[in-house]
C-alpha cells in the first residue's frame, strides 16, 4: 500500500490536530508531545474532557458518527488511536468519511502487526479498517505495533486473580513501551504522508508463561501455573507468531524495566 496524495486549502495549515482515543493508554502519552511539539491538539472523546494549555476537548461518538463532522472541522491532521475489541472498520470509515468532507491533509493510523497474516476476528476488523484510511482519498500514514507492555501486564493482573493460572501454551509476545509508539506517532503526524511505514516492535520476544511469571515474582505473588492448548482461530494466530516481528525489534524498552517501575 501507498499513500494517498492531494492538498486542501490553506485553511487548514497549522490547523489543530485531532486525536482520537486522546485519552487512551496510547492517546494521553501522544497528545502531550504533539503540543510540546507548538501544535494545538484537539482530544476526542465520548465524554467531555478538561481543557489544557494547547488542549480543546470535543465530544464525539465514531461508532454512531455523531459529534465527528464537528470534531473534525479545522483539524489540518486526525491521528485515528481510539480502538476497541468491535467495530473497528465502521468507526474508521465514519472518521475519513468526516475527514474528506472537511478536506483533512493527513490521517495517521495505529494499528497492530499481524493483521495482514492469517487471524482472527478483532485482527480482521483491524485490517479492514487500515483499508478505510488507505482508500479514503486522503493522504495518510498507517503504524503497525506490537502489544503494549501495559496490556500484558492488564491481563497478567487478570490471571494472578486466580489460585491456579492457566497459562496459554505457545503463546508468545514482543511487548512495546506505549511511550516509545507515542514518540514515533508524533514524528509520523508531523511529517509527510508516508503509507504503510516499517513495523514497531518490541526489543524481545517472551513466552507467555515467562511473561506471567516475570509479573508474580515482581509483585510477590505465589501461585500454580498450568499450560492448556486454547483452541480456535485466535489461538492458533498467537501459536504461529502471527502477533511478532522479530525483524523489527526496534523498540528499547524491555518488559523487565517496564515492570520494575511499574509494580512494587
């Protein structure tokens, strides 16, 4: 894939740049070095957030569309973070629908690796929505990363509930500091339009009982951990390594740093 390319009017130079998801995981790191950056960022969110220096909050659904021709008005540059577990394709397709009419010059993407390889469901919506940004019209950038260190460590916390945790055999994982894709996001927004760019994946790749047990020793906790073979689709995706890129450990960050300020 390649981006689009066109112009808008100069209406929109040095417009605001949109965040959606501004106050997600990925969002709340990203918009601070955009306005760090001299730019004025404007954060979507379905719920009314505080105002800030540099910072206007707008309210905005993407799943129903509502709210988003408003939210987009202006705006020179969208950085599309907000994502779910559904609905991914339709949320994007109302954003750039948006976008074009409002004659946006850049649309930037995250989205996650693997979704280009055999997989399942969420990874399938993920992908149809990279389609939505590349064939919109507009100029665009697209960012495929690995999993954040904060989502192995969500659901680490999850399983550790647990008096005996089942633990996913051959699953493995490249976790990302989210910091470290919020770096690279701002630098893809404030550049030019560049398609699909190289991967962002994390320095290492881990077994996920390692992962689990990397967090129980961390945080002190005792307990049994049993490996079961998951079946299905999604499964099977994580079995073949569909989620990694090793030739793209990029990232500098390791899960064990990320876990030593992270848990006490």
């Amino acid at each position: 894939m390649s981006a689009a390319t066109g112009s808008s009017g100069q209406e929109h130079e040095n417009g605001p740049i949109l965040v959606t998801g501004g106050t997600g995981t990925l969002g709340r790191l990203l918009v601070p070095r955009l306005r760090d950056a001299g730019r004025k960022v404007r954060v979507l969110s379905r719920s009314s957030g505080e105002a800030g220096e540099g910072i206007e909050p707008v309210t905005g659904d993407l799943a129903t569309g509502e709210g988003i021709a408003a939210a987009v008005e202006g705006a020179e540059i969208i950085v599309h973070c907000a994502g779910s577990s559904k609905g991914d394709e339709e949320k994007a397709a109302n954003l750039v629908r948006a976008a074009s009419v409002a004659g946006a010059r850049h649309v930037v993407f995250i989205s996650v690796v693997g979704v280009d390889r055999p997989s399942f469901g969420y990874y399938a919506s993920k992908l149809a929505a990279e389609r939505q940004v590349a064939e919109s019209g507009l100029p665009w950038t697209t960012l495929r990363a690995t999993q954040f260190h904060d989502l192995i460590l969500m659901i680490a916390r999850q399983m550790a509930k647990l008096p005996v945790i089942p633990v996913p055999a051959g699953f493995r994982f490249q976790p990302v500091d989210a910091d470290e894709v919020a770096a690279r996001l701002a630098e893809l927004a404030l550049g030019t339009p560049a398609g699909l760019v190289p991967d962002l994946a994390g320095p290492r790749v881990y077994e996920m009982r390692d992962l689990v047990r990397d967090y129980l020793q961390a945080s002190r906790k005792h307990r049994l951990t049993v490996p079961i073979r998951l079946p299905g689709k999604a499964a099977r995706t994580f079995r073949a390594g569909a989620n990694l890129n090793p030739e793209r450990a990029v990232g500098r960050r390791t899960w064990e740093e990320f876990l030593a300020e992270r848990v006490d």
